[in-house]
C-alpha cells in the first residue's frame, strides 16, 4: 500500500500523532515537557487536526506536517492544558519557559508549526509531499511564502529545506534557555510559493 496526504488528522490517528511527534522532537523539549506520558498526554490533548496534513500507509500513520494561523497552532495548547496535565506549578513554568522560547504567528507568511516522518519511513520522500501539501495550504491562504524555524544540529532537515528552495533569514540563540531545550540555536528559514497552486 502506498503513502497518501490527507488534509486534517483523523481522531483514531492522535495517539500515533502524539507518539511521531514527541519521537521528532522529544530530544530538544524532553527536559520542558517530559516525562513521555506525561508529554504524550499532553499532545494528544493539544494536538490540532485541523491544523495539519498527515501522510498515511494502510492504518499507519507515518509523518505529519502541523502549521499556524492566527486562530491557534497545530501543537501549541494553552496554559489550561499544561496546568491540567502537569499540574498547577509544573504548568505554569513549562509555560514560562515555552513562551519565552516564543509562540509568534507571522501574518506575512505562513507558518510551519512542526514536520515530522516516522524514522523506518525516511528517505522515501514522505518530507517533501508534506510540504508539498502545506505549500498549496499556503497559496490558498494567500500567502506569498512559507516560513520554518530548524535547530541548529538538525543537518538531515535543514537540507531537505534547502533542496526545497528555503534560505535562511536569520538565526537566534536561545542564551540560558539552551540549558533546558536540546539545542543552542535555531534557524529561520523562508520559501517563496511562486507558481504553487496556480
């Protein structure tokens, strides 16, 4: 069976889209968001399927592309969700640290809040039907570009960006949040979507 992109995640698919997504990104917020279950609790509780495409094998969901617009973000939640999941202190300095990491929706372009492909399905070109997908998302929505950030050891994303047309627009150090998260910078990086959906 082949790799289909659908628009939106079904409610059967959560707890796999929590799952991809905490083994995409675990390594950089485990020390803010973990323990796993208390992390995959939360993305399932804060995960947005209507913010989002997912590429799908059989039953199997095998990546995930998530994006913002000003009316919420695909793994973003609220200070209810965390104090809710990590209780009244642990969710209020989880929230502290996350903001300062920041939670920006850039009206100028549209945004990708998080792209991730299961780690026996890389390599196949699931990554960029994914962003094929959220690049004709964006032409839709009007937007004249798309926007990512990447962390600075990130090497296997930052090139498939780049072979995608992105350029890097600017790179910011996190400081002493660098002792929480797992990673000392991240990268800015923005696509032009000329001729996409037209």
């Amino acid at each position: 069976m082949g790799v289909t992109i659908f628009r939106g995640l079904h409610s059967s698919l959560r707890p796999q889209a929590a799952r991809l997504y905490w083994e995409a990104f675990g390594g950089k917020l485990g020390r803010v968001l973990g323990p796993d279950e208390r992390a995959l609790r939360f993305f399932q509780r804060v995960i947005r399927g209507d913010l989002c495409f997912a590429a799908v094998d059989g039953d199997k969901l095998v990546g995930i592309a998530g994006y913002k617009t000003p009316a919420g973000s695909f793994a973003g939640g609220s200070w209810d969700d965390l104090t809710e999941v990590y209780g009244r202190w642990g969710g209020r300095w989880r929230g502290g640290v996350l903001w300062a990491l920041g939670r920006e929706v850039d009206n100028d372009r549209f945004l990708i809040d998080g792209i991730c492909v299961g780690k026996a399905h890389r390599g196949q070109g699931i990554g960029s039907m994914l962003l094929g997908a959220l690049y004709r998302e964006a032409a839709e929505r009007g937007y004249g570009s798309v926007r990512l950030d990447v962390i600075q050891d990130n090497f296997r994303a930052r090139a498939l960006y780049e072979r995608q047309g992105f350029r890097a627009v600017r790179t910011e150090e996190l400081g002493v949040l660098r002792f929480l998260f797992g990673f000392a910078s991240s990268t800015t990086m923005v696509r032009p979507l000329e001729g996409v959906g037209k």
